[in-house]
C-alpha cells in the first residue's frame, strides 16, 4: 500500500500557507504525515494557525528565495511540494524582476538540490494550457501553450523537475 509507505515519510511545502497549501497541509496531518511549511507570509495569512497544536507540524517563515537556508533543510525530507509563486499574469506582470526569482530561480534552486531518492509533487496550472477555442477542453495530451510569463514559467519548471526524474506534476484546470 502507497499510503503506509509514505507514512513516514517528510514532507516540505513551499508556499504552503497559500491557497493550495492551507487545504493540503491540514489534510496531511490529519492522515499522520510529518509537515513542515516554509511560507515568507507575504500576505500576513494566517491559514494554518490550526496546525500549529498538531506536534508533526513545524512552520519556518522564510523567502524560497534564501538558497543557503533551503539548500540547508532540502535534505531532510522525502517529499517536496513546491507551492510558492507569485501567481497569475497580472501579479507576474507588476514585478517581472522578482516573479523570475521566485517562479524561476528558486524552483531551479530545488531542481538542482534534490537528490533522486527525494519525491516531487508540482503542480501547473490552467495558464500552462492556453486552449483559447470556445468549448475546447483540455486533458493530460493537451500540448502546454502558455501564453504569460507566469504560464511558460511553470512549464519550464514543470518541465525541469520531469527531466530530473523524481517528479510527479500535477495539471490542475483551475483551483
């Protein structure tokens, strides 16, 4: 059974007290997973303060931008779930300097320093799609067009976590 070997297993998310993250973390603890959440708190959330009590979370308010310290932690953990971003065009747009940081740099940054035996879970967005037909769906064979620096960023990513092998990306059509 997959769960009972990963039962024991770490797991690290970036950005997790962000949209997706607030929901998953909270449902990994309850299923018995040892969390930790690195989150600069940009927007001063407080999402997960529920998890605080639950003695197999720990929180480290830190930028992914900081490569000593992740490059220093990575290795501690058998799962990593890179969340943190700026997200969506409009907020890329506004700051494309520091969207190249953290959308680009920082996941290469994880790329580079993960081991093999480590397990990525990545997921890309809608904005790695552009279908752009009225009623045109897409599914995993869709080819990736993205039309927005943030979009293209995620598939580079995506694209680079595949090519290191101990990825699993997830294509999610809107969240």
């Amino acid at each position: 059974n997959i769960r009972d070997k990963l039962k024991n297993k770490k797991i690290l998310v970036t950005g997790g007290a962000g949209y997706i993250g607030s929901t998953l973390v909270p449902k990994l603890l309850n299923k018995g997973y040892s969390v930790t959440v690195l989150d600069s708190l940009i927007f001063n959330q407080s999402t997960l303060l529920d998890c605080c009590s639950n003695k197999k979370f720990e929180f480290i308010q830190a930028d992914i931008c900081d490569q000593a310290l992740i490059n220093k932690i990575l290795p501690k953990f058998d799962i990593i779930i890179p969340l943190a971003a700026i997200v969506g065009a409009p907020a890329c747009k506004r700051n494309p300097a520091l969207t190249k940081l953290v959308n680009y740099d920082a996941h290469i940054n994880i790329v580079e320093n993960t081991s093999h035996n480590q397990i990525i879970l990545f997921p890309t967005t809608k904005s790695g799609y552009w279908i752009g037909e009225k009623d045109a769906y897409c599914n995993e064979e869709t080819p990736l067009r993205p039309i927005s620096d943030y979009g293209k960023t995620k598939v580079q990513i995506e694209k680079a976590f595949l090519n290191k092998g101990n990825a699993l990306t997830f294509r999610l059509a809107t969240v």
